[in-house]
C-alpha cells in the first residue's frame, strides 16, 4: 500500500544549508530557488511493520525518500513518518548517540539509527526492530526483559560502609581502574543483547550488558556485594553460557567488549574457587564452610 | 493439565532464514565451524577406528582436527587474558596457521607413509 513514490521534504533538513531553513519559518513561494533545486539521490527503505496486537500482520512496507549529504537513518525515519506513513512507529531521543534508545537492525545487523548514515548502505536499506526482544509496534521494542536481567544481575552498586563515610579514592592508574575502564561506558541500548545468539537460544541467560555492568561491579573496591553477585552471574544461565561468539564486541557501539568482561568474570570465578579450595585443604575442611 | 503463560513473543529469525546468519561476525564463524568439524568428527572418528587406511577420510580428518584445534586455541587464548581488541586478527592468523599446519602434516603424512611402503 505503501509502495508508491512520495518523497519527503523533511529530507531537506539534515542537510544544514542555508536554503533549508531548519529553524525558520517555511518561506512560501519561491520559484526560483525550486526550479534550480537539482533532482537529489533517493533511496528506497524497507520497514518491517507490524508485530503489535492491534496489527498482528507482519510485513514489510516500502518508502521512498530523497536522501542528503551526513542524513541518517534516523532522519529517513523521521521523514518517512512526518511526510508519508505517520502511523510508523520508532523510538528515539537525544538524535546524537548518548542515549541507545534508537538501536535498530539496519540491513541485518543492530545499529544505533541517529549514528549510522545512509552512503554506503546501498539503494535498498532494511530496518527491522531488533532481534531477542519482544516487539511492541513496527521498529519500537520491549525493553523489560533486558532491563529484568540486569536486575537479576544486581546491576547497581551496593556501598560497603567505608564507601558510604567518604569518597572512595580509586587512582586513575590503579589496576582496578584499568580493570574497569573499558567496560564502563555502557548506555544499555541492547544492541549486544541483539546480537548475541546465545540470548536467542536461552532465554534466561543474562545477556551480556547485565554480565557487563556485574563485572565492573565485582571488580569495584566500594561494591559490598562481591561474592554474592558473583556468584549470581556466573551460573549455567549467566557467564558460563557465553560461547566467545564475540556478536557483542564486535557490534557495540561504545567499543566495549562484553565478552571480555564475561571471560573477567569467568577468571574471577575460578581463581576464587581454586584459592577457596586450597585453604579448605589446610583448614581440613570443606569450601564453603 | 495446567496451561503456562506464554512468554511474549520474541522476535527471533528462525535459524532456516538467511536474515537470521546475515549479522554473523568471523568470531561467530569460528565457533559455528568449530562446532561442525566436532560433529563431523565423531562420525568420521569410528570409520577410521575400523578401517584406518583410508586416505580420504584420514586427510579429512587432519583438516577437521587441525581447524577445531586452531579455534580451541583462540577460545583458550582469549580466556587467558588475551586483548579482545585483536580477536579477529587473531581468528585469521590462526585460519593462515591451521591451513599452513594442514599442508606440512599432510606433507610429513605422505612422506611418512612412503617411507613405509
């Protein structure tokens, strides 16, 4: 239905010349500017619709749009939206890679919307919402069960009372700075969690933002919970399920390597069990007790 | 009986699409490769076991083994600390290493049973 050409002036906007006016009043009537306005490239985006109760039937509408110089795929959406088919829905907020909220799968792999252009996708251009979550409508989807396993994962930090009294003094050279310094940046926009087959497979496994985010805890000299969180994540249904497929290193757009934080986790695991196996044996007693 | 809830529905390409392999990445590669030559070995496995001179499935199964090692060194590399950012340049040295120990052992295979007939 949606397959007729009808191209968006809201194209114009990501453009930034001065004829397009971002913030200006529309200026009616001006012939001349129209008439020398030169035909720009267009691209035709495929949007898998659908998926929502109201709209159960799952499908893919075409739309095609004129495309400028930097436009985004989160720019073809909008344009999509506001010039041809309003009903579409997405989600987005700060248009500038902070917040995560746009992530998507643009031709096959999970990407955020505002920071991936459209040179270099091709003619055809493929969004879907992404995988290993429930879709609420069209692009827009569930984010509760990503967010159920990082609290499962206990991802907050828990203070011990030292760290509650005064600030904690964690030099930026220090070795558990350095330990943490790479996976810190997370923005929980589930890309990883997208892309990780693993989480398709098994539903309950944690996922690797939630085994992320416990890994910079565990390795937090202010974190009171240490053992206990450890022991949570690295389960059958938490680190250990991790198959070093690499999916969420190599498609985070923050760099973080997820894996590595899993693998953190899994060395912490064992070097604790074997230190606590070996005083059980002077002690005479088993681990644990 | 009583019914389960159903979950809400995941969306989830089924492994039988070409969407679904499209977003795979050389470190998914390596370990679905991995877990193909295991399979292809415990059938191969028995068939040389009972009949060890045959040379087709005897160089199969050199290639099957020296790739499957290749990538359970890369997983026991990386899990001995080994800096993420260089995984995939890992994952194709050892792809160059793997093919390069193939065609020596293969080499130093015929010889030896040349040096034997």
């Amino acid at each position: 239905m949606n397959e007729e050409v009808r191209v968006s002036e809201d194209a114009q906007l990501s453009e930034g010349t001065p004829e397009s006016g971002a913030h200006e009043e529309p200026v009616p009537e001006k012939e001349e500017p129209e008439e020398k306005a030169e035909k720009r490239p267009t691209v035709r985006v495929r949007i898998r619709r659908g998926g929502a109760a109201g709209d159960p039937e799952e499908r893919f509408d075409s739309f095609e749009i004129e495309t400028g110089p930097r436009m985004t795929v989160l720019d073809a959406l909008v344009a999509v939206q506001s010039a041809q088919e309003p009903a579409l829905s997405f989600r987005y907020s700060c248009r500038v890679g902070m917040c995560g909220t746009c992530a998507l799968k643009v031709n096959g792999r999970p990407a955020w919307a505002c920071r991936t252009r459209l040179e270099g996708l091709g003619d055809e251009i493929t969004l879907e919402p992404l995988t290993n979550f429930p879709v609420l409508r069209d692009l827009a989807v569930d984010m509760s069960p990503f967010f159920a396993k990082m609290k499962r994962a206990r991802g907050w930090l828990e203070p011990t009372s030292a760290a509650e009294k005064a600030p904690a003094l964690i030099a930026p050279g220090s070795r558990e700075r350095k330990r943490i310094e790479p996976h810190i940046e997370c923005i929980t926009c589930g890309i990883c969690y997208a892309s990780c087959s693993i989480v398709g497979h098994d539903s309950d496994y944690l996922g690797p933002a939630a085994l992320n985010r416990a890994y910079t805890l565990v390795n937090d000299s202010r974190d009171a919970l240490g053992l206990e969180r450890l022991l949570e994540v690295c389960t059958e249904d938490g680190a250990w399920r991790c198959h070093s497929q690499y999916n969420c290193t190599e498609s985070c757009p923050k760099g973080i390597s997820p894996t590595g934080a899993i693998k953190g986790l899994k060395r912490r695991a064992v070097t604790g069990g074997v230190k606590r196996f070996a005083a059980s044996i002077f002690r005479g007693r088993a681990p644990g007790e | 009986m009583t019914s389960v809830k159903e979950p809400p529905a995941t969306n989830k390409p089924p492994v039988w699409k070409i969407s679904a392999w499209r977003s795979m990445y050389p470190g998914m590669w390596s370990w679905v490769l991995q877990r193909l030559s295991a399979l292809a070995l415990i059938v191969l496995f028995p068939i040389h076991v009972m009949n060890p001179y045959i040379d087709s499935v005897r160089i199969t199964m050199l290639l099957l083994v020296v790739w499957h090692a290749m990538h359970g060194i890369k997983v026991i590399l990386t899990d001995f600390g080994f800096p993420d950012r260089h995984q995939r340049k890992l994952f194709w040295v050892l792809c160059v290493l793997g093919i390069a120990a193939f065609f020596w052992l293969a080499y130093m295979h015929t010889e030896y049973w040349r040096f034997m007939a």
